[in-house]
C-alpha cells in the first residue's frame, strides 16, 4: 500500500507571493492533517480535515487555510508569504478522526521563502 | 500552555548498548501517546504507542513505558544499530472525542557511536 504522498518535494518562492501545497492519503485513510516544522518552533499542529470538514485548527494565521476533496486528497494555501513561513510541510493520514488514531506522515514539502 | 518536552535534546549511546530516550507531558487528560522517529529528509515514522489505560508496552526491540502519576514517558531501544540513528519525538493526541491533535516534543537526537 503506497504511503502518503507530498508534493511538490522543494518549493522557493518570494516574499508575497503564496502557495499551493498537496497531499494524498494513504488509500482508505479518511482523515489528513497538516504540520509545520521548524527548528526554532519543531513540529506545530495547523489543521485536520475529515471528510472534507476541517475538524480543528491550530494557532496559525488566517493566511494559512486549506481544503479537502472528496477523493481524501488535501491541499493547503499560503497567502502572502513572509520570511518566517520557511519550512517543512508535513501531512498526515489516518483512518479516521479521533483521539486514539495513528497518524503516518508523508516526506514534506520543503517551502523556502526567500 | 501545551507542552511535551524531551529531558535531554541529544544522546549519544555505543551501537549494542540500549537507549532510553524520556518525555514529560503535562496534559494530565491525554490519553494516546505516540513515538515518532524522524531521518534526514524524511518525514516521521510511526515507532509505538501506547493508550493511557497501559502501563507498558513492547514492540520489535522497543519498549514505551508510561507512569502517569508523575507524566512521563520513556522509549527504550533494545542491541542500539547506526540504523537507530535519527531524531525521536514524543506526541500525545489531546483532540476532543472526534478530532485528532498531536503535540509534539522538540525531539531527542540519538547517534550511535560504531
């Protein structure tokens, strides 16, 4: 069974300008999160959909957002870019939603903001 | 404020030896604790976990103990081998009974030495 799917891999982009990154779930996998990874702040919770409901929220800025699609694929959306938004995107399936589930995380999508 | 923290950020052990790499949470409500191992360029790979009703539990040269009377956990690996090289994070579930939420420790960064 292929594991989760990230992509792109790298991404540069300006000061700005936003982004558009991707994620597909492992297959039958119905929940899909999104983290963020830093050095300075490690790893940091931005959002979970399930079912293409966003079922929580971390403590990111509206400029942060994202979406899921039926299929269980999900993207998420960067606006207006700023240096500090430099970092490892990481998504993450699991069957469903909840306390107990165990979550597999894709490879990343390296953003560079520049 | 949500915290897992990591008591120590490295440590280095002579590959055949056993590690214990500990956690502190402070979230007396969680419930799902997870072991994470994380290689360069990789995302993080599901190790073990352990629900709160558990005390300890095994997997292939692994063990995740948990004491919840002082929140903490510790992850020890059995015969250490430079494959083990990598960082490991700690990360409880604290979403409500239907959304999934992982905060995560800083991580500990294990070398083992040939």
């Amino acid at each position: 069974k292929a594991g989760v799917t990230q992509t792109p891999r790298y991404l540069i982009k300006t000061r700005g300008q936003q982004v558009t990154l991707s994620c597909s779930p492992i297959s039958g996998h119905r929940s899909v999160s999104w983290y963020q990874q830093t050095p300075g702040q490690g790893l940091q919770f931005l959002f979970e959909y399930f079912s293409e409901t966003q079922r929580n929220k971390g403590n990111f800025p509206g400029r942060f957002s994202g979406r899921q699609f039926s299929n269980s694929r999900s993207e998420m959306n960067v606006s207006t870019l700023e240096l500090g938004d430099s970092a490892l995107y990481l998504c993450a399936s699991s069957l469903y939603s909840g306390t107990n589930e165990k979550l597999f995380f894709g490879s990343g999508t390296q953003l560079s903001v520049l | 404020g949500e915290s897992v923290g990591l008591h120590l950020p490295t440590l280095s052990v002579q590959e055949g030896d056993n590690s214990i790499i500990n956690c502190a949470y402070s979230n007396s409500a969680s419930d799902y604790f997870i072991w994470y191992k994380q290689e360069s360029g990789k995302g993080p790979q599901f190790i073990i976990d352990i629900r709160s009703n558990m005390d300890k539990r095994q997997g292939q040269r692994v063990t995740v103990l948990l004491n919840k009377t002082v929140k903490h956990l510790s992850l020890q690996i059995a015969a250490t081998q430079p494959g083990d090289s990598a960082v490991y994070f700690c990360a409880e579930n604290r979403g409500s009974s239907n959304t999934g939420k992982l905060i995560f420790g800083q991580g500990t960064t294990l070398q083992v030495k040939p």
